[in-house]
C-alpha cells in the first residue's frame, strides 16, 4: 500500500533551512525570530529554584494555578478586561500549539478559515490538517492593507474561521481601529470565529498601542486570542504560550489541547508565574527596547540604497532592495546568504501565490553588535551592486 501524505507539499520550514546554513556558512544570522542575547538572570534563577523544590511532575492540563492567574491579572494591566484563570485561559506548548489547537477545535471538514498572506507558516497545515480548505487573501505591499470588501466577498456559507495577525509577522504592521471595526462586523454578520495571533503584542512602535481583540466585546465572546510568554520573556527555548477564550471556547481548545501536549513542563510554568510577581511591567518596557534595535538597524544601513519602511511593529524589519536588483527575493537572500555572509528570509514564502517580490525580512532581536555587524555587511555588499 502506498503511504498517502497529509502534507504532500510541506517540507523543513524555512526558518530551519535558513538558520542551518547560516551556521553553516558562518554568516550572521538575521534571518530566524529568536534573540541571541541572554535571558534575565532572574528568570533562569526562577527556573532552577522550581526544580529544585520538586516542581518536576505533571501539572494540570490547563496550567499551573498560579501562572493562570499571573496571566489574568497581566491581562487586565495591559487590556482592562476580566478574565476567569479556570475556565479562560489554557497554557499551550508556545503560540504554535495554541494555534493549531483552536484551529482543531473550531474548523472541521468541508469548512472554511481565510488567513492573510504573507501568512506565518503554521496557519495553512494546521487548517488542512483539521480536514478544512485553507482560503487565503493577499495583502499588496507595501502597505500590505487589508482589502475588507474582498474578505467580505470571499465569506460564503463554508466559512467559519477567519485567522489575523497583530502586530504581523512577516509584514510587519498592526492592525488600526477601522480593521477591528471590520473584523466586529464580519463576526456579527456571518457568525465566525476569530483566531488572533498576539504574539508581539509589546512590541509595538512610534506611539502605537496594541489593540487586543479581548478588549472588544463583541470579538472578545467570538475569538480565541494567542500570546507568548517566548517572545515577551525573549526565551522562545521556553516553549510557553496561551489561549485566551470564551469559556465554550476554552473548553474545545482545552479538548484538542489534553490530546496534543496534555501539559507543559512544570517548573518553566512556576519559575514564569513568579517572576511576573517581579517583574509585573516587563511587557511595557519592550517597546522602547525594540523600536531602539530597529532603529539602529535601519541607521546601520541608511548607506545601502534599502528603501527602509519601518517597522510598526514585531521584532522584524523589511527592506526593499527593488532600486538595487530586480532578482526575485529567493535569490537575493541566496546572494546575501553565500556572498554577503548575511542570513534573511524571503517574504514571498508567506504567500500562496506571491507577487513579484523584492522585499526581505531581517529580525532585530539581537545584541547591538550582532546588528552592527550584519548591516556593515550588507550595507557594504549592496553598495558594491552599484558601483
């Protein structure tokens, strides 16, 4: 019998391709969403005292007591909403198991979820695996703007899930007042649900505020809303996420969630529920740390002929080499990778079907010398293109 894939067309992802043969290539990575600097020593301090006072067995399904009400009162700081710990709130395997879990618990055979391209790459195989057809709307750089009387057009008696993504990873935008008021409505007049990807909820810049779908009623009773305490804590090894829902909606999340992790490691969930008693604020302060990194970046390559649209908001940073090359964005990050000893992701591997695209991602969650050196070397590989 010949083995029938799933995912006949899904390979290694990637972020792993691209990482691997940073290391391989000895190039400096820019390329993968992970900090390379050290954790706060309070946190790994944290982590070893739970284990050494025996925090080593299962915890509950939906998490430790204490985190879930660590992560309420969070969420009334930084959201003024209430939110039960019990029955609201579930601690996932990071962001991506919150995801595909509500996407299991929501959509189902001969349904429907639009998702947004460029789209991280978890959305499309986690709404196939769930048996429903993933339908997915492009966003046109630059603005990558959502286009809300196409998604309208696009609802039909199948759809059931829309997926968004605030602030967005990879076009690095948030979504404004009017989107929201668009998405209530879709919500209100088709009966859809809501997966929100806030991942990067901290990370927003130049006097923006993140706007949860939580802190809107009628999406709120409606939404399964996605954090990261990885991208928040700037550990993603920990692997600690969570869902946020409705209490019917918590509980077909918390079914999909006992069958796919059941729980997560114990002592990370106390050492984080801890160090939130310490360090309450540790969210507010991301944005300035981030908007400073960003803005180091883009100086580093304000030489290099990049057009540089900054980042609203995310730990990412595109830049548009069209007034350098005409190379697709696959070969331009091959280029940059071997000849520029620099690694970055190509934005059309977002899309299901991309346009023409001269546009990369490059992250900023880096120590200020690893982002000095990565745009020295682009900046002075771009500048020979045109000589």
């Amino acid at each position: 019998m010949t083995f029938r894939s799933k995912l006949p067309d899904v390979g290694t992802t990637i972020f792993s391709v691209i990482s691997r043969r940073a290391s391989e290539l000895d190039a400096i990575n820019l390329g993968q969403g992970f900090p390379d600097f050290d954790i706060d020593p309070l946190l790994a301090q944290q982590v070893f005292e739970a284990m050494q006072q025996g925090h080593n067995q299962y915890a509950p399904m939906p998490g430790v007591p204490a985190l879930l009400e660590a992560i309420a009162a969070k969420l009334s700081r930084s959201y003024a909403v209430s939110v039960d710990p019990g029955s609201e709130i579930t601690v996932t395997l990071g962001a991506t198991e919150a995801i595909y879990s509500a996407v299991q618990a929501l959509v189902g055979p001969g349904e429907e979820a639009i998702v947004f391209d460029p789209s991280y790459d978890s959305y499309d195989p986690a709404v196939r695996l769930a048996g429903a057809t993933c339908v997915r709307i492009p966003l046109e750089p630059p603005a990558f703007s959502y286009d809300w009387d196409r998604v309208r057009s696009t609802v039909n008696g199948r759809t059931r899930l829309l997926i968004v993504n605030t602030p967005h990873n990879p076009a690095c935008t948030c979504l404004v007042g009017d989107d929201l008021r668009q998405l209530e409505r879709l919500v209100h007049d088709f009966g859809l649900y809501v997966i929100a990807d806030e991942v990067y909820e901290h990370m927003v810049f130049d006097g923006r505020a993140h706007r949860s779908v939580l802190s809107i009623p009628a999406l709120r009773a409606r939404a399964v809303a996605v954090f990261s305490f990885g991208k928040t804590l700037g550990a993603t090894g920990l692997r600690i996420g969570y869902a946020v829902a409705p209490a019917d909606l918590t509980a077909e999340v918390r079914k999909v969630h006992q069958f796919n992790t059941f729980t997560i490691a114990t002592a990370l969930q106390v050492a984080v529920a801890r160090y939130l008693q310490q360090r309450p604020d540790v969210g507010a302060r991301l944005s300035d740390f981030y908007a400073g990194k960003r803005d180091r970046l883009i100086a580093g390559l304000s030489a290099s002929g990049l057009a540089l649209r900054p980042s609203a908001g995310s730990f990412f940073q595109l830049i548009d080499y069209s007034a350098l090359s005409r190379a697709g964005d696959t070969v331009m990050a091959e280029r940059l990778l071997e000849q520029a000893g620099v690694a970055s992701i190509p934005l059309s591997v977002f899309y299901r079907r991309p346009p023409p695209m001269t546009l990369l991602r490059l992250c900023f969650a880096k120590q200020d010398q690893t982002l000095d050196a990565g745009a020295a070397r682009l900046q002075q590989y771009l500048q020979g293109m045109t000589r």
